[in-house]
C-alpha cells in the first residue's frame, strides 16, 4: 500500500541529517552536530513511512475513481446494447405474436367456412 520503495526514506533521512548537521555545525562542536544529525536521520527515516503512507492513499483514491470511471462508462454502453437488444426481441416477439393470431384467425376462418 505504500507508495515507492525504502530508497525514498533513505532520501528524506539523508536530507534531514544535512539540514539538522550543518544548522548544528555553526553554533555546535564535531560531535554534538553528528549525534544530533544522526538522531534527525532516524527521525526522518521514520517520517518518511508516514509520508508515503499518506501518498499512497492521496494517489489510490485518484487511481481507483478514475478506474471505476472508465468502467461506468463502459457499463453503461453494456446497459444501452442490452436495453437495444431486449426492445428488438421485445418487438420480435410482438411481431411473431401477431403472425400466429394471423394463422389461427385464418385457419379458424378456412375452418368455419367449411
């Protein structure tokens, strides 16, 4: 369900370590910045599972509406071919019905002048 691969994280960890290290590095010594990046790094790494998370879902919703889109449409073909054949049987029907009243009033009529 999430969106992208574990790369991803390893890139908002990578750009939260340089922001959090170098911003550390002007009022900090060596070891305090690195210690304070590498917590920004595992911070970011996790943020970055939440984030595709939230991806996922923003994008799954565009993608499965836009998918039953196109097969709404394509349904409702299928429902105006069916709606189409059902009145053309409909009117077969009506025209067979007629056709054997025809034949039953012609041989009542053959019969009865006998």
């Amino acid at each position: 369900m999430l969106h992208g691969t574990w790369r991803i994280n390893i890139v908002f960890a990578l750009i939260g370590f340089m922001i959090v290290f170098i911003a550390s590095m002007m009022i900090n010594y060596f070891p305090i910045s690195l210690f304070r990046g590498v917590i920004a790094f595992f911070i970011a790494y996790v943020l970055g599972y939440f984030i595709r998370f939230l991806w996922a879902l923003t994008f799954a919703h565009v993608k499965r509406y836009s998918g039953d889109h196109t097969n709404v449409s394509s349904k409702k073909e299928k429902t105006n071919e069916q709606s189409d054949n059902k009145e053309h049987s409909q009117k077969q029907a009506t025209k067979n019905d007629d056709k054997q009243e025809n034949n039953i009033e012609s041989k009542l009529a053959v019969s009865s002048e006998e």
